[in-house]
C-alpha cells in the first residue's frame, strides 16, 4: 500500500489545488485575507476544491484548520490528503508550531480509527522531520502505540525521550497496569524516577494500584514513604490510591488510618475502604462504614450495594440483603445481573418465594433472563422454596443447557428428598450429551444416604470408578463414606475409607457417626484418636459425632473427657448441639441427676429435643422426679411434634398423674395435634414399601406379623422391652389417637 503522504508530490501548481478548496471560499472576496481564512474555518467541513488567492501561511493556517476538523470527524484519508497540502505550502518561514500540530492531529486520528498501519507511516515521518522528541507529539506516539497493546514500542518511545516530563512515563505505566502487567509497571515507574523525573499525583495512583494488584506491601511502603516527602501528600487522588493500596494486601489498620486523616473523602474513598474490610471477611467494619457513607450522603454505585448485599448474604443476614436489595431499587439504581443473583440466593435461603416471584418479574421487565447465571438462580430459587413445579418448567424452557443448570436443577430435587425425581433427572442429563461433574455426584450422594437408598448410591459409585477425573475429589468419596456409614454398612464405609490415599476431617467424621449409629463406640473413639495423631484437626461436627458415639455405647468417661478438652484442646466452644450429646450421654448411663445439672447450668435455651431426651431417659430409669420436671418444661414449649405428646402421657401415666394426663389430652386436641401411625419402609428388592402399625393390607401380612414378634420376644430377652411398658405403650396411643 502506497504511503498517504505520497498522494499528492511537493510543490503542487495552485491551479490543481483549487479542486481540493470549498466552494463557499470561491465567493469571498479576494481582496481581504482575513475574510478568506474566516471563509475557510466556516467551511472546514467541506472537501477541498475551488481556488484561494492566500500567502503561504494564511494557506497553512486554513489547511491546518480543516485538516484539523477531518481528524476529529474520522475522515482519515482527507486528513491525510490536507496533510499533503499542508507540506506542499510550508516554507522556512512556516512557524514549527503548525506543522507539528498538524502532525500531532493526524497522530490523533490514526489512534481513534485505529490505523496502524498509517501511524506507523506517520511516525517514520515525524521522525524524519526531525520532531520525533517535540513536547507535542511524544505523548500523542505513546498513546498511539499503547492503543495498539505495543507496549515495547511505547516504552521505547518514553526511553529515548529528553523530556523531564512524567506525562509520557504516566501514560506508559497506567498501560502497563490496565492490562495487568504489573511488574513492569513497577519498573517503568523505577526508571523514571532514577532518571530524575519527579512523579505527580496521576503517577502514584498508577503505580500504587500496580503494587495493590500484586499485593507488592514492600513497594508500596517504599512509595508511601516518597510521596510523603512531596507534596502530593494531601491529593486525594493519591490518598485514595494509598487507601486501595494498603486495604489490598491486607494492611486494612493502616488503610483505615490514612482514610481516617483525610479531610475530603468522595465514593472511591469509601469503597476503597469498604472493599479492603470485605476482603478481609471482617463485616461487621464493613456494615459500619457502609452507615456511615450513607450518612454523608456520599453517593453510592451499584458496585458499594453490591458489595454489602453480598456480605449479608455471606454472614447468614438474608432478609437485611434483601432489604439493601429493595432499597437500591427506591434510590432509582439500575439493578444488575450481580444484584439480581444477590436476591435470589436470598429469596433461596429464606424460602420467601414471594419476595422470589417479585424479583423474577424484575428479571424479565429487565430482560437480564439472557444471562445464564441469572436463568439457573431463578431454578435453584423455585427449587430451595419447594416451588418444584416452577423450576422444573423454567428448566424446560432453557434451550441450552449447560452442566451448571443440570446441578441446579438435580439439587434442588435432591434437597427435598425426591430421590426418584433426582434419578431420572440424572439419566435424563446423560442422555441429553452432558457429562456430569463432580458437584452432579455430590449432589445426589447425600440423598441416597438420607433415604438409605443403596442401590442408586451403589450405581453412582460404579459410575465413579469407571470414569476418569473424580480422583482427586475428596468431596465425592466424602459423601461415598458418608453414604455407606449412615446406611449401616460400616464394614464398606471403612474399606473405602481405608482406600482413600488422601483424608480430612470430613472423612473421619463420616465414619465416626457410621461407628456410633451402629453402637460402636470403642471404634470411633480409636478413629477420632487416629484422627488426631494425624494432626488433622477436628471441628464442632466431629466433635458431635464423637459424643453420640460415646452415648450411644455407654462410654461416660470418654465422653465427658472429649467435652472438656473440646475447649481447653481443640479450641472449640460448645454449642447447643454438644450439651445436648451431653445430657443424651449422663441420660442414658442413668446419671440423671448430671444431665439435669448440665440442661440447667448450659448457657443456652434448652430446646424440645433436650426435654424430650431428658424425659425418655428418666422413664426407662424410673426417675418419677425429674421425669415430671421434664415433661412439665417440655408442655411449656407447646411442641408440634406429637410424639413428644405421648412422651409425656406415658410419663404421666407411670407416675399416676391422671389428671395431668388429661391435661395433656386436651392441650392435643385444642391445637390439632394428632400421633401418626407409626411407619417403616421396608427394602423389597425393587423398591422400597411403607409398611405401618395394624397394617393388613400386604399379601404377606402374616408372615410379616410372625416375623416380627420373633423380633419382638428377642427384644424382650435381652431386656430392651418389658411386658408392662409395651402394653400401657400401646393403649396410651389409642387413646391418644381418639
């Protein structure tokens, strides 16, 4: 391609000129100079033809004004054309000043159309001339070739330069940050000061910003440490660069006091401080400042609410993310998809589908359902408020479905328990081409082992094996142990624990509670003991299983010796859950006496379940006294449980409460509580069967009934049950019932 300054040769006659000059400048007269260059500035919009009777610098004054008026339009190749005329006029009384303006205006124009080739060509002229080092153009070369990503060339550029300038160094090192190149950002700035040019306030934040993206403390210390000895110290530029700085490696004291000092503060301020409290999971200085902001009257962008509405969300405070959600949209803020999803997880949590439905119809007046992220939050959120309906509809009507809305929509029938939903949903996604992840198991894992569905957990574990890239997923063969555990399969649970070349405390945990399930006590306790020679540190769900496990086998000693050293060792404070282990533990040793102390002295309320095991253990040990107590606490709490109802009645009845027992049969009646019939389901090979108390309806009813008092008489043997609590058992429930 011919170069553009060679579209017109030098010294061109004025009579082929005039076809580039205006028409309009044709009809002033000729007389008056001046009128002619106001002709040619109205007329700069217009191609150059007609003639103009001028001196040469009136000639270059008007052709640098329309070259000018092509280069801010766009018009590249007129631009360049003008240029051509330009050179064709100049002459050694021509100021530099316009030729070096027309220069820096072509350099311009080859920026913003992106012409690479034509400002390459227009450098190796700019340096021919002999003004490659001009004040004027070496900002507008570097700009040129930042715009390129030429990031070389432009360093080039500010290397050769003799000007003690920092705008050129400043336009280098802001390119090198905005894309991301950071160290050399660093270096850049180090060169430049080593070269004597001292930085203003558009280096620092730059440079800072640099150190803060690669969390570069011990630099941005070293820069602090410069400006202070400046006097850019009180710019609030470089103030907020510091602030975001420090709050960015973690420095958020030093952050905090910087912003504490400034006198003016505007949003970047904040959100610079914000930001550096939400990095750093401290929320509750976060919440604090956000006050605060909103107190000034500072104004806030989505990214601040974003920000906050996310740390709700992140500490449990659903309906306040919600609030911050409804407030952006009275303060006119245009919601976004981040904001949006914000929402919706609350929405999810809370199981508000109310307040769901709402923000899908925001959703869809904002057509922000083109998002994907968006589209799958809105299925997970049906989901989680049990609207399965709703979410399997908008799961249809994705046309593309990735994997990450297959596991939306599989969890969400795997969270409700619909383990046959979950299984044809499974089948379905691998019919439909898309191969399941790791989180597709995980998942589905969790609900074969709560409603003790083997034969899925088992296929799902075959699918495991065979299948590459699920090895390092401790998640996966967590929740197989976990599965094979819960389901009684100790023995199965332990050799794939056995198996597993890698183990957390996850790992141990789900074994622990398989152990104590099956009354293993002595088990557990060596594996959380082997746990801990492993140095793999136990957390309050360890700790939990541990305790039942203990419970459940008798080993009072050991138990109570894991609840001290929970905090004195482990560094864990008990919760609600621990002391409740704790009374079950005392309770069924009989040690009723220490579980009524513990249920008294805890630094908790104690809830329906803690009365409830209180009170069975002091039925089975006879304990008539803190028996009543017992129920006596647990009427108070009105439960909903109905089982909890004939708890108390059978204690009130062993004791000859009858009066109390009426009692109780008036307060289920007055709130409709009813005991459902006992239920089991029974594993039938192809499926599983309810089967309840008095149930006749089965081909198999007596066959059933005589194994079960097989049962029964075993239980009796080995002192589990006794003639007398069976019986007033089960007239207690009729009556009850009625």
């Amino acid at each position: 391609m011919p170069s553009r300054f060679s579209v017109l040769p030098r010294n061109l006659p004025l009579s082929q000129i005039r076809m580039f000059i205006p028409k309009k400048w044709r009809s002033v007269t000729e007389s008056d100079p001046r009128n002619s260059v106001h002709s040619l500035l109205c007329s700069s919009r217009e191609s150059v033809s007609g003639s103009c009777e001028a001196t040469n610098e009136s000639m270059v004054d008007c052709l640098l004004t329309t070259l000018k008026d092509f280069a801010s339009q766009g018009h590249i190749c007129k631009a360049f054309r003008t240029f051509s005329l330009i050179r064709t006029h100049v002459s050694s009384q021509t100021p530099c000043d316009l030729v070096i303006q027309s220069l820096s205006s072509l350099l311009l124009c080859c920026t913003n159309s992106k012409s690479l080739l034509e400002g390459k060509q227009l450098h190796a002229c700019i340096i021919n001339s002999g003004v490659a080092h001009s004040w004027n153009l070496v900002p507008r070369i570097l700009t040129f070739y930042t715009t390129f990503d030429l990031l070389d060339n432009a360093h080039a550029i500010a290397e050769t330069s003799n000007i003690l300038h920092p705008l050129p160094w400043n336009l280098l090192i802001s390119s090198y940050v905005r894309r991301r190149q950071n160290e050399k950002a660093l270096s850049a700035y180090r060169q430049m000061v080593n070269r004597g040019i001292r930085p203003d306030e558009f280096t620092y934040p730059s440079v800072l910003k640099a150190c803060g993206e690669q969390l570069n403390l011990a630099s941005g210390q070293d820069i602090h440490k410069s400006i202070d000895g400046s006097f850019l110290e009180g710019s609030l530029f470089v103030q907020n660069a510091l602030v975001s700085m420090y709050a960015k490696c973690g420095e958020v004291d030093v952050a905090n006091d910087i912003f504490e000092r400034m006198p003016v503060k505007d949003a970047v301020s904040w959100n610079s401080m914000i930001y550096g409290y939400a990095s750093k999971g401290m929320w509750s200085k976060a919440f604090e400042l956000f006050d605060r902001m909103r107190a000034t009257g500072a104004e806030m962008d989505i990214i601040t609410w974003n920000t906050i509405a996310g740390g709700c969300l992140k500490t449990g405070n659903f309906i306040g993310a919600l609030k911050l959600f409804s407030q952006m949209r009275t303060c006119g803020i245009q919601l976004e998809p981040v904001a949006t999803l914000i929402g919706l997880g609350a929405c999810s949590h809370t199981g508000l589908l109310k307040n769901g439905k709402e923000i899908h119809g925001i959703v869809m007046r904002s057509h922000l359902d083109d998002f994907d992220n968006v589209r799958n939050a809105l299925i997970n959120m049906y989901a989680r408020c049990k609207a399965l309906k709703q979410a399997h509809i908008l799961f249809q009507l994705v046309d593309s479905k990735t994997v990450i809305t297959w596991n939306t929509i599989i969890s969400g029938f795997a969270h409700w328990d619909r383990s046959e939903e979950t299984s044809f949903l499974f089948r379905e996604m691998l019919l439909s081409g898309v191969e399941p992840n790791y989180i597709t198991i995980a998942s589905i894992l969790p609900l074969c082992a709560r409603v003790a569905n083997l034969q899925h957990g088992k296929e799902f574990h075959c699918y495991l094996t065979r299948r590459k890239g699920f090895e390092e997923h401790m998640l996966l063969w967590n929740s197989l142990v976990d599965m094979y555990a819960r389901s009684g399969k100790v023995v199965v649970a332990r050799k794939l624990f056995n198996l597993m070349s890698k183990k957390d405390a996850v790992t141990y945990t789900s074994l622990i509670a398989g152990y104590g399930i099956q009354g293993e006590g002595r088990e557990a306790i060596e594996l959380f003991n082997e746990m801990i020679r492993h140095h793999i540190k136990p957390d309050h769900v360890t700790m939990v299983a541990t305790l039942s496990a203990c419970s459940h086998s008798g080993h009072v000693t050991q138990g109570q010796k894991l609840f001290e050293q929970m905090q004195s060792t482990y560094d864990i404070s008990p919760r609600l859950e621990h002391f409740s282990c704790l009374i079950d533990l005392f309770g069924r040793a009989g040690l009723l006496k220490k579980a009524e102390e513990i249920i008294i002295k805890m630094p908790y309320e104690p809830t329906p379940e803690m009365w409830a095991t209180l009170l069975g253990a002091c039925k089975i040990h006879r304990n008539t006294e803190i028996g009543e107590w017992a129920a006596e606490k647990l009427l108070e709490l009105r439960p909903d449980n109905p089982g909890y109802y004939v708890l108390i009645a059978n204690m009130y009845a062993d004791a000859g409460r009858w009066n109390k027992l009426a009692k109780v049969r008036t307060v289920m009646r007055d709130f409709g509580v009813r005991k459902a019939p006992g239920c089991a389901w029974v594993d039938t090979g192809s499926g599983f069967s309810p089967f309840l108390v008095s149930d006749t309806s089965s081909g198999q009813t007596n066959e059933i009934y005589c194994l079960l008092g097989g049962l029964n008489r075993q239980m009796k043997d080995t002192g589990y049950v006794t003639t007398e609590d069976s019986s007033s058992e089960e007239e207690l429930c009729e009556g009850l019932l009625l």
